[in-house]
C-alpha cells in the first residue's frame, strides 16, 4: 500500500505502461536529474514529470519543451503565464481551480500577484530555459 507523501518536495515520474514512480529525494541539482533523466529515457517523449511549486515571485527565466505539451494547473493564488508564439507574447490569467497547456516549442514564464501553487505536468525531455 502506498505512503502520502508531498508532492511539493517529491515530483513523480508518470512512464510507460501508466506507471507511476515518486523520486524520493529529487532536486534539480543535475547531479539529481542527469541520471533521472538517463533512467526514464526509455520512455522517450511520453514520459512526464508531475511536480508542484509555490511561489510568490515572477519566474527568473523563459522555458521551452520542444517535444510534448505541459499541462499547468493551478491551485491556489493567480499567475500570469505568458506564452511566446511566433516572437508575439500571449498572456493567460489563471486562478485556482483553472489550468492551461503549453503546447510544444512554446517559451513560456509566469508572473504571480501573491503567493501562488501550481501543478506542472510535463513531458520534459530537451527541455530548455533562457534568461527572462
């Protein structure tokens, strides 16, 4: 029988075969995630990271998945996230309870009034970030 854990503190892989694994003691340190990544690569662009964040700062940095769409859920609080498509930005507002996809190749980054939670379900492999 599985254990409750945080999900703020332990992100979960979903693979191949609607498996579901939690990574117990994950960072985003790459001395962490290089031998995740090296781990579930088999499960190619399928494979997705769940993760859950709160934050009451605009994200430092731009992000890109060049090979799978992002579901972002949020779940508390109100962010701007804003999307870059064809060099024009687009911003979406979503509140708690509401969610918007990142579909692939798309820059996107948030802006939050407050404290704000989200939940990230991404298909992460290439993914990329620039300076915002």
């Amino acid at each position: 029988m599985s254990e409750p854990f945080d999900l703020t503190a332990t992100p979960v892989h979903l693979g191949l075969g609607a498996t579901a694994e939690p990574l117990h003691g994950f960072s985003w340190d790459p001395s962490f995630f290089e031998p995740y990544a090296e781990r579930t690569a088999s499960d190619g662009d399928e494979g997705r990271l769940v993760s859950m964040f709160s934050f009451d700062a605009p994200w430092a940095q731009w992000e890109q998945h060049p090979h799978g769409s992002e579901l972002v859920i949020c779940t508390a609080g109100r962010a701007s996230l804003i999307q870059e498509v064809d060099g024009e930005q687009h911003t979406v507002v979503i509140r708690a309870g509401e969610a918007v996809i990142n579909p692939p190749g798309v820059w996107h980054t948030v802006d939050v009034a407050g404290l704000t939670t989200m939940v990230f379900i991404t298909s992460g492999r290439g993914t990329r970030h620039r300076p915002r």
